[in-house]
C-alpha cells in the first residue's frame, strides 16, 4: 500500500508522533547546548547529559523499587475513590432532594486542597501509609464523584422518556441508559481524578512517607544531587505519561460511540 492509499487516521498517527519525537529531540538538544556543551546554566543545579544518564543507570534498580512503592500507594487509593465516587454520585444524582440538601456541603468541601489536611491526616491516622491513602483517595474522589453527579444529572429527557416508553423499571433504567448516558462525564472525572491523584503522590510522599518517587527526589535533592533528581523527574514523567496513555486507550475502547473509527483505531 503506498502512502497515497493508507487511510488518513494511519497518516495522521505518524505525523502526530513526528511531531512530539521533534519536540522532544530540540528540547534535549537545547538543554544539552545550555549544560555540557556551553555552561550557560549552573551545572550544579542543572547537570548535563552527560552527569544525568550515569546516574540514571546506576539508580535504576532504586528507581523500580520506588516505582513498586508508589504504585502500590497510588493505585489502591485511586480505585478505591473511584469505586466510592461512582457509588455514591449514582446515590446522589439520581435523587433530586438530597442533591438539593448536600450541594452547599459539596460546594464547600471540593474546593479544600486534600494537600492541606495533610498534617492532619498524619496526627490521626494510625500510620503514615493510611494518611498517605488517605490524601490521595480525597483528591480523586471529588473529582469522580462531581463528575458522577452532573452526568447524571445532564442526561437528556428523550432517552429516560423513551426507556419509559419501552417499559423499563427504574434498575434497567439506571443501567442500560443513565449511566452509560453519563459515561463521558464520569470518564472525564476519572481522567482529572488521576491526574490529581499523581500530584497528590508526590506530596504525599514528600510528608509522609519513606519510600516512592516522590520520596527518592526530595531525598536526592536535600544532597544537591541534582543529576539523580533529574533521574528521578524523568523516570516519573516516563511512568505519567505511560498510565495516561493507557487510560486514554481505555476511555476510547469504553466510548467508541462518542469518537470516530480513524480516533478509536
């Protein structure tokens, strides 16, 4: 097949990861022209490619067992929050007067940074691990749970009128028809919910904790070992950007009728 016939999604693919390996190719050119190559900047602070990727092999093994160590904080929090934000968005969306009765409570709770109630959380919590859960659990649930909520709540009249007409209980309602209705909002709580919950990692991490990749770049730079910290910046990036990738795979699989085909393939 010549480049004349392949489908444009394909086409489009290829220029689309041209474009970022480009961005990312005179990004590192740049940085290392300013480093190794000119001294511009302090290379105390800001170590060349040369310092970086010596330092990135040898901590590799710490860099892996930190990675263990945030997963097993982050994801078992986050799908915690995820499963109660739904539960209790359904609950709450799907019943006017006690939306109505704990809106000025939601209204004044989302806003509060879970970072804050950090030192708080460490007082009371048994462990340092459970307050660590704990901060990151409340930065995703708000986002799923509001996410849960306005779905709902914004499903258009048609589709509950014409599950009406075809004589479904309010069950089969809920899931053949609310929910999946809902389902781009909530996915899109998920999606802001897990890029909190990486945020919300790295503090907690920083506080409460002696392990992790938050843990393994504070330690590193309370050295001045900028080399390692950069290491660790660049191996949490690659970790990011992976799990997002993967999740915005997932939401077009789940959503396939809301996207394109060229978009879903």
């Amino acid at each position: 097949m010549t480049n004349q016939q392949k489908p444009e999604g394909i086409i489009k693919k290829k220029t689309n990861h041209k474009v970022t390996f480009i961005i990312i190719l005179i990004t590192i050119i740049i940085y290392e022209i300013l480093t190794d190559v000119l001294g511009i900047l302090d290379n105390v602070l800001f170590p060349g490619f040369s310092k970086i990727i010596p330092k990135f092999k040898e901590s590799l093994p710490m860099l892996l067992k930190s990675l263990l160590s945030s997963s097993l904080l982050l994801f078992p929090s986050y799908f915690i929050a995820l499963f109660i934000g739904i539960f209790l968005g359904i609950i709450v969306g799907t019943r006017k007067q006690l939306y109505e009765s704990l809106k000025p409570i939601i209204f004044a709770l989302n806003p509060v940074p879970p970072s804050m109630l950090t030192p708080y959380l460490i007082a009371i919590m048994p462990t340092f691990f459970i307050s660590s859960s704990s901060v990151i659990f409340l930065g995703a649930f708000w986002p799923i749970f509001i996410s849960t909520i306005n779905g709902i709540r914004m499903v258009d009249r048609r589709y509950l009128d014409s599950a009406d007409m075809l004589g479904y209980d309010k069950y089969k309602t809920l899931f053949y028809v609310v929910i999946p209705a809902a389902s781009p909002m909530i996915l899109s709580g998920m999606g802001t919910a897990l890029n909190f919950s990486f945020i919300l990692l790295s503090i907690a991490e920083l506080f409460a904790t002696t392990s992790g990749l938050g843990y393994f770049i504070q330690y590193y730079a309370d050295f001045s070992d900028y080399a390692r910290v950069i290491s660790g910046l660049i191996f949490t990036m690659i970790f990011i950007v992976i799990i997002m990738l993967m999740f915005d795979r997932f939401k077009k699989k789940i959503l396939f009728w809301t996207f394109s085909k060229k978009e879903v393939d």
